[in-house]
C-alpha cells in the first residue's frame, strides 16, 4: 500500500493514496460540498488564513481546505523521473 506524503501546504502532508480528488473552490457544487464537511466536522483548513486556492477531497470524506493551486499539488504526485525533464535541475539530473 502506497504511504507517501503529498505536502499540502505550510508543512501539512496527507497519505497520497487517501486523496480523491484535488479541486479549485469557486464552483457551486464544491462550495456546497464544503459546507456539508463543515457542518459534519469534516472540514479541516490548513490555509493559515491565507486564501483557498484548492479543495482536497479524501475518501474518508473529509475535505481539506489548501492555500497550495491544485496544479502544484497534483505535480507532487508525479515522481521527479516521470516529469519532463527541461523542468529538473542540472543538480537532479
């Protein structure tokens, strides 16, 4: 079973294979979403009261709430040797 770490933000990290879906909040649909986490006590904020850029939703049905854009959080689930490799370091390669 995969136990990696996906950095959501200001040192918080959630076990990848727990991770659903990563979504931007401005839709109705997820806007209500949040809502219903949030009266089920399943809403956990890790924005540091920044802004909420992305919606992580887990299969526990917990919603969390990130400052981090969806796109850089899903580029944390492809590893280093999958990306493309213009975008890595000399010291990587």
């Amino acid at each position: 079973m995969d136990q990696r770490m996906i950095n959501v933000g200001f040192g918080n990290s959630v076990v990848a294979s727990r991770i659903l879906a990563v979504v931007k909040p401005k839709s109705s649909p997820i806007k209500k979403l949040k809502e219903e986490a949030k009266e089920q006590k399943k809403l956990i904020d890790v924005t540091e009261g920044r802004k909420t850029r992305s919606i992580i939703i887990l299969d526990s049905n917990h919603v969390i709430l990130s400052a981090v854009q969806p796109e850089t959080i899903t580029q944390r689930f492809t590893p280093a040797t999958q990306q493309d490799p213009s975008s890595l370091t000399e010291d990587a390669l």
